[in-house]
C-alpha cells in the first residue's frame, strides 16, 4: 500500500514522478502538486486540501452550487415575471439542468482522476467530455425552440438531430467498453466535430434565413447570441486555455495550483453560461410567436 493510501496527509508527486500514461494526460508546464493512487475516499476528501486540481474542482463546483438558487430564482420569479409560457419554463428548466451535468461532471472529473489507474482516469475524463457535449447539445436544443418555434417541421427535424449526437455522445462517453476507444484528443475533435462545426453552423445560417421576415433584425440578434456563446466558449475557452496552456507556458511551474490555463477555460465555460442564461431570457421577451 502506498504512502498516500496510509496517512491523511495529502502526498503530491512532481510531474516527472508520475507514470507515463498519467504525463501523457496531463500538462508538463504544471510541474507539480500531482495526486496519485488516491482511494475513492480519498479523492473525495482532496476536495479540501490544495493541490493543482484544487482549482479546477472548485472553479466548477462553486458555480454548480450558486446557480442551485438561481434556477430556482429563475423558474420562480424570471418566466413567470415575463408572462412565460410553458415552452419557456421548459427551456429554463433544460438549461439550468444540462448546466448542472456540465459542472458536475467536469468536478468529478477533476476530483477522482487521481486513482493511480489510467482506466479510471479515462473513465473519469469521458464523463468530463460526455457533460460538455450534453451542455453544447442542450444549448442548441434551447436556440431550436426559439429559432424555430415557426417551424415545427423544423423543430422537430433539429431535436431529432441533436437527440441522435446526444445518445451517441452517452454511448461512446458512458459506456466503459467504448470510453478507452474515444478518448485520446483526435478521437475527442472528431466525435465534437459534428456538434461544433455542422449543428452550430447549419442552426444559426439557417435560421437567418428561415427567418428573414422577423423585423427589428431579431433573426440576426438570436443567431448572433448563440454563436457569441460558442465563439467565447470555443474559441476563447479552447484555443487560448486549452490548447496554448497559457500562462503556464511562458512560465511552467509557476501556476501549478492557482491560475493554470485550465481554471481560465473552467470560468470561461462559466460566464459563457451566465451569457446564456441571459440569451435566453432576452429570446423570451422578444416573443417571436407573434411573427410567425
Ligand atoms: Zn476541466
């Protein structure tokens, strides 16, 4: 039995301590502060202690805790102050919904990745990636029902195709036969891609065009709200966070437990959803209905 696994004190590993496959996940500018061959119990606890998954579990879990009274604010106070009808009180409810899977699956990723097992590991970070497609996905469902709420046809053409994304995004992230094979970060790109390039792109071009005789340019504001969220998100929250692991980059092993790249894209995902959230209410003030 290790170390670890014998007393409450909390043994961190440096980078080049860990074994291969853990490098190969994780990022070489974070030089230390790594939790190893932690039980269950243990990483649960860890939610307390510091170490350089400290931030990221909190920068999600803290959200996931606030926005608990929010939606209950929401549904309370927000739809029924805006004469909402059913449709809306649905919509909030799939948002705050899809919004707690995304930052709760993105903390328990982060809390029990550190089980000194690369299955486990895998296993844990499918169900990170499993969130943030149900987060994309919901999303889209939530724009749908607006952009097309002239449309049934429409409607129901586009909660067929993003049903099908979402059943397939649980069965290669949940099923732990298919997790090992999907995912390794090509595997990750190609299984977003769909989502990321063709939904995202087709929703908001077609629905600028099926809705071209809205007046006040409400087509353009509604395709320009959703693709603000993915832009911020995906861009922003991606390309600077993700993939150029700045500012630990320029300086490694300066931000190993607070102010990695990885907390920036934790609150970006954040803010991109509080963005949302007010999308939202501004798509039910404009009550499209009335111009179909
Ligand atoms: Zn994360």
């Amino acid at each position: 039995m290790s170390q670890s696994r014998k007393g409450r004190r909390l043994q961190l590993y440096t980078y080049e301590q860990l074994p291969k496959w853990y490098q190969q996940m994780e990022s070489p500018y974070i030089t230390a502060g790594y939790r190893n061959n932690l039980s269950y119990q243990q990483c649960l606890r860890s939610i307390f202690q510091i170490h350089n998954e400290t931030g990221n579990i909190w920068t999600h879990l803290l959200p996931a805790i606030l926005f608990l009274p929010l939606a209950l604010y929401d549904v309370a106070v927000i739809v029924p102050g805006l004469h909402g009808k059913l449709a809306d009180y649905v919509t909030m409810a799939i948002f705050h919904f899809d919004n707690q899977i995304t930052l709760l699956a993105s903390a328990y990723f982060h809390t029990f990745l550190a089980q000194g097992c690369k299955q486990n590991y895998e296993q844990c970070l499918a169900v990170d990636l499993w969130g943030v497609a149900m987060a994309t996905a919901g999303n889209s469902l939530i724009y749908v029902a607006y952009a097309f709420c002239c449309s049934w046809w429409w409607q129901l053409f586009y909660y067929g195709l993003l049903g099908g994304l979402m059943t397939w995004y649980s069965v290669i992230w949940l099923h732990p036969r298919m997790v090992p094979g999907w995912v390794s970060l090509e595997r990750r790109l190609l299984a977003f891609f769909p989502l990321w390039v063709g939904v995202l792109a087709a929703l908001a071009l077609h629905t600028l065009h099926h809705n071209r005789h809205w007046p006040d340019n409400l087509a353009q504001l509604l395709a320009l709200h959703y693709w603000l969220r993915a832009v911020a998100n995906h861009l922003v929250g991606i390309i600077v966070f993700f993939f150029a692991k700045v500012p630990e980059r320029w300086w490694p092993g300066r931000f190993n437990i607070w102010g990695q790249s990885h907390q920036g894209f934790h609150i970006v995902v954040v803010l991109s959803q509080l963005f949302w959230r007010r999308a939202i209410i501004s798509f039910m003030q404009m009550e499209l209905q009335t111009f179909c």
